[in-house]
C-alpha cells in the first residue's frame, strides 16, 4: 500500500472541478492523481531542496492540527452524540519505527473525506500566501529558518520526509481514505475503508533525518512544544504531556517558554508575544483569557474580512475560531483563546452573535486589552513604538467603530509631527506644547511623512513654531471628522480654510530684503489677484493672499467646509463618486515671483505674459499637490515661451 509511485501522471487525465488533474476512478480502490495548488507547489520545492534551522517545528504543527480535529469533533458531538460512539476518549498518538525509518500521527477526531483532502491538503486557504512566500523566499526578508518558525501546519512536514501518507475517515461516514504525496507537484487519493475515524499520518523519514524516530527526541519535542495541549499526547502508551489547558492554570506557573509555544499554536507566527494579557472574570459572568499582541503583522491584517483569530471555548470544548462579536475588527491583531463557563455549549453561530453573556465578555476583553495597552505605553515608549508602527493602523479604525471607547484610544494613538523630529508623539503631548493662543489641533493629510514634510502648507506653521501632525494612513481621513476634538481642541486640517496665522509672531527675517519685497508687493498686489482671479475664471473657487507660505510662490487648499484635498484623492483611487471641488489658489505676497508680476499689472504688453504666468502658478501649485496636470501641452508651451522670452531678454 505504501510504495505505489504518485508523481507519475496516469493516462487520461481531465480537468477536474477543481483545476487539478485528476483521473476518474473506475474501481473504488483505484488511485486518483490530483496537482498541488501552484501555492502549495512552491512551497514544498522550498521545503525539499532548502536547508531550515528549526525542523522540530513540523511535530509541533502536527500535534496542532490532530488536537484541532479533536476540538471539532468533541463540538460536533454536542448535538450528534453518535459521531463519538465507540471511542470518545480524544487523544493525539504517535508511533516509531526506528527500523522502516517512520513517524506516526494519529487522532481520533474529526478527520476528512474525499473532498477535505482535496481542499485541506491540497491547497493554502489563507490570505497572505504570495507575501509569505516572498518573505520565506528572501524578496522581503532573507532568513531560511523563517518557513521552520512558520511551520505552515500540514506541510512542515515534508522538511523531514520523503513520502508521507495520510489514512483517515471523517466522523459519522463509512468511507475511509487514503491520501499519499511525495512533494513533487502532486498526490494521489484512494479509497480505503480499512481507515478508522479521525487521521493516521505516517511520515517516511529522509536518512538524514532519522533523529525524528528516536524515542528520546519525540520525547524532547512534545516536551518543549506541546506541552500545553489540553488533551493527552501518547507514545507506547505513556502520556508525554501534562495535559491541561495553558489557559486554565495561574499565571505564576506559566513560564515565558510555555507562553511563547502556546502563542506559536494560536497564532501560527514566528518570534514573540510583544504583550500577554490572562485574565480570569470571577462573579455573575465567568470566563478566562489569555490573548497575545504579536511583535509582528500578521499577513492577513489588512485583509477586508477584517477577521480575528481569537479561539471560543465553552467550558474547555472549542467552539469557533473567528466568533463574530468576540473581538472587534480593531483589535483582529490579537490571538489567543477565551473560555466561558457561562454559555450553552449547543449554542450556535447565528444565536452567539446577538448573545448578551458573549457582549459582556467582549466588552471585558476588550476594556483589559486596551489598559494593558495604555500600561506599556507609559512604562515602556520606546517598546510601544514599535507596536504602533506595527498596529496604529488597525487601532486607529475602533476610533470612529467604537464610540464608546473612542476617548481611550485617542489616547492610545501616536502620531509623528513637524517639531517632533521623527519621534512619536501622543496627541496629550501635542496639546502640552501647543503654541500661546494656540486653540486648534493642525494636521497635514498625505501618503507619506516624507512628501508631507515638503508641503509649501507647513513653511507659515514652521516660521512660526507652531507643531503639524502627520496623518499618513487612509483610516485617518475616517476617524478625524468622527472624532471632531480632543481635550476640547478641534482637529484642523492646514489644508482646509485660511491658515489665520496672523495671530501668531512670525521669527524676523535676517536681513531687509524680504520686509522690502513684502512692502513694495503690497500697493499692486490686490491688482494681481483680482486678474489671477479673472484670468482663472471657473478653475479655481478663490484667489486670495497666503499667510501659510513663507517661501512657495503659491499652493492650493480647500475651502472651508469641502473635502479634504488628501481625502478626495484617496476617494478617486478607490473609483469611489466624488463631487470634485474647485479649490482655492492662494498667493504668497512677499515672494519675489508674485512681488515681480505685481508690478507688471496695468503696463502695456504685459496682459499676454500675466495670463500665461496665472496658468503657469495654478499648474505649478497643482505639481506641489501631487495632482496631474489637465492640460500638459499647455503647460509646457507656456513654460517653453517663458523661458525662451527669460533667455532671449
């Protein structure tokens, strides 16, 4: 049964539904040959013909899984009884055969049919799959051991065998099946009724690897890594681990190891938890937690779902992976488990999400989370800076999502700014160091704090000293106008309505001329505007003099109550309908460009030359802004004729 070849392609072969070959079965024993999804394809070439430095993982990823088959059958059970029958003492088993060089996994849980062997093992159902291969590949990162951190679940295992084989039948059904690959783009699947329920895997060591059918060394991993696993783990009918559920005992006898490998199950992330919260509610409604921040994205993060990954259980049975209701869609971060012992244990997805008890749970889970949140940031900045830049996206969405906790969060938000040179900042540290008469908070919206920092917007903030923060990420344009204040100070884009600088003290120039080039500006600049303004006609909403611009000739902003300027281009990448809105072009009176067409307002010959240079100010603001020009042959023949005009004076 075992030595059959499955890499070699049967004659007629057809597309099967799934898009895998696969060759019809005429007997019910006969062998159906299918192709890896071409995910799968390129991470086993990855695992066979790459070196890793943490090949133990596989067994830990393993255990996983036959204790999750197990976790599903114990709910399935609750209200079929009869898929239990015969065996309901769940455990994960594991069998050597030094001499055949082979690793047994079995459980009795769950297992699969014809069709969950097709899916499950043929296939990566998880967003991320192309970043994560990227990564393991080396085009993000170049860490090899990357993969061996992963474990990416069933597949692991092909890092330590040549040929693995998979006998299993799913709980309640007669057929049994046995499912066989090599890792070479393809594997076979054939009926086989002698498999009992739940999954036997049996992994056929490379010789290089036969350490993993040494009884000592089974020993070690199961010791190290599985632990934790809340059913038993037997070898020659000895119980290797200690079998109670991480979650259930006090946290003075966790120790940080045992954390870090129950956060690996969870999860299925490599490093560290960044923060750990357990937690046990005692009283009218009782449940325990224990949830981890990771110390990196996960790959999923921004994926539209917007799914957690925290685990339900009732009373130690496992319920669902994703419970809507249990954690918001700002805190989808998290991973780890909680445990009621106050819900039903028949209750059903559609009834959990309107479940008062569950509503409670979440509110508790989520107010601990966040406190311990706000405990970090005060005892350890440099630590939460690096969770905010891993997470202040995601966190910034409850802002707007959650109103109840909305203030907290706030608080929580760290933002980088034009004084705060490339240091976090909270917005209670902007506020203690707002300017005297100072009473709004100012913002400048852009993709990236690097673009922003060039923004002509900032020169009148930046002569006066007075702090600009930096909303670089799109979920700002959201939470801003829901969050209206903080600390009783508005929130003030510096692109939106006059600046109204004018209250503050300017620094002096270091020498006249400017004051000079400001003072003969200022009998003809009223002129210039009113023809920029003319000239301009319907394209802009209002010309008006700058006190925002220091050095920039000119630089446009939106009009008071209008969309932001960022805003309105974040809506039309995203082909959302946007009622676009004629801005308005301000002119910076003490510059020499505009002091100079000031002076050439009402001279004979020079309508032609002030025309040119109005169009010529709008498209430069708009190249300021990032915006294209609606008109570039214009563009270029006037600038063309303005320089040869400059070259031929």
């Amino acid at each position: 049964m075992g030595d059959a070849p499955v890499d070699e392609k049967p004659a007629g072969d057809e597309k099967s539904a799934g898009g895998s070959t696969a060759e019809s079965a005429t007997e019910s024993n006969k062998a159906e040959t299918h192709e890896f999804q071409a995910e799968v394809s390129k991470l086993l070439d990855l695992m066979i013909n790459s070196l890793y430095k943490e090949k133990d993982i596989f067994l830990r990823e393993l255990i996983a899984n036959a204790s999750d088959a197990c976790d599903k059958l114990r709910y399935a059970a609750i209200t079929e009884p009869d898929l239990m029958a015969g065996d309901s003492d769940l455990k994960v088993s594991l069998a050597l055969d030094k001499e055949a060089r082979t690793l047994t996994i079995a459980d009795n849980g769950i297992g699969m049919n014809h069709d969950d062997l097709v899916q499950n093992l043929g296939t990566i159902a998880r967003s991320g799959t192309e970043a994560f291969l990227k990564q393991i590949k080396g085009e993000e990162g170049d860490d090899p051991s990357l993969i061996g951190q992963f474990g990416v679940g069933f597949y692991s295992s092909f890092m330590v065998a040549t040929r693995v084989e998979v006998f299993t039948r799913r709980a309640g059904e007669d057929t049994g099946w046995r499912w066989e690959s090599k890792g070479r783009g393809k594997f076979s699947i054939t009926q086989d009724d002698s498999a009992t329920r739940g999954a036997r895997i049996v992994l056929h060591l490379r010789k290089s690897e036969a350490e993993f059918a040494e009884e000592a060394r089974i020993r070690h991993i199961v010791g190290t890594y599985s632990d934790h696993i809340a059913l038993p783990i037997e070898l020659a009918g000895e119980t290797l681990n200690e079998g109670s559920a991480l979650w259930t005992r006090s946290a003075s006898d966790i120790s940080e190891e045992q954390h870090k490998e129950f956060y690996h199950h969870v999860s299925h992330l490599p490093g560290e938890p960044w923060l750990t919260v357990h937690m046990r509610a005692e009283g009218r409604i009782e449940y325990t937690g224990l949830v981890y921040v990771p110390d990196m994205r996960p790959f999923d993060l921004f994926d539209p779902a917007r799914k957690h990954s925290v685990r339900l259980y009732v009373k130690r049975v496992f319920i669902s992976d994703d419970c809507e209701g249990l954690m918001p869609g700002y805190l989808r971060f998290m991973r780890g488990i909680v445990d009621s012992n106050d819900l039903p244990l028949n209750i059903s997805r559609e009834t959990l999400q309107h479940n008062p008890i569950l509503a409670k749970i979440s509110s508790g889970l989520v107010k601990r989370i966040l406190s311990e949140l706000e405990k970090k940031a005060k005892n350890d900045s440099e630590g939460y800076d690096l969770f905010w830049r891993n997470f202040g996206a995601v966190l910034k969405e409850g802002i707007y999502e959650a109103s109840d906790q909305g203030e907290k969060l706030m608080k929580l938000a760290r933002f980088h700014s034009l004084n705060s040179e490339d240091k976090w900042i909270s917005l209670a540290d902007y506020v203690a160091n707002m300017a005297e008469g100072q009473e709004a908070i100012y913002y400048l919206s852009g993709d990236a704090q690097s673009g922003l920092e060039k923004s002509p917007q900032l020169e009148g903030f930046k002569s006066r000293g007075i702090d600009v923060l930096f909303m670089t990420d799109p979920v700002d344009q959201f939470w801003l106008p829901t969050a209206a204040d903080f600390d009783d100070k508005p929130f003030r884009s510096i692109t939106q309505g006059s600046a109204d600088l004018d209250k503050f003290e300017a620094a002096k120039a270091d020498d006249d001329s400017a004051a000079e080039a400001e003072k003969a500006s200022d009998s003809d600049m009223d002129k210039l505007i009113a023809m920029v303004k003319l000239t301009l006609g319907e394209e802009v909403k209002d010309v008006r003099v700058s006190s925002r611009l220091t050095e920039s000739p000119v630089c446009l902003v939106a009009d008071e109550g209008d969309v932001d300027m960022h805003f309105e281009r974040l809506l039309r990448q995203h082909q959302q309908p946007v009622m676009g809105h004629k801005r308005v072009l301000e002119i910076n009176p003490g510059h020499s460009l505009t002091t100079a067409l000031a002076t050439l307002v009402g001279k004979e010959g020079a309508s032609e030359a002030l025309e040119d240079a109005s169009h010529l100010l709008l498209d430069q603001a708009r190249i300021l802004e990032g915006e294209s020009l609606p008109d570039p042959a214009s563009f270029s023949r006037r600038l063309a004729s303005l320089l040869t005009k400059t070259l031929t004076a």
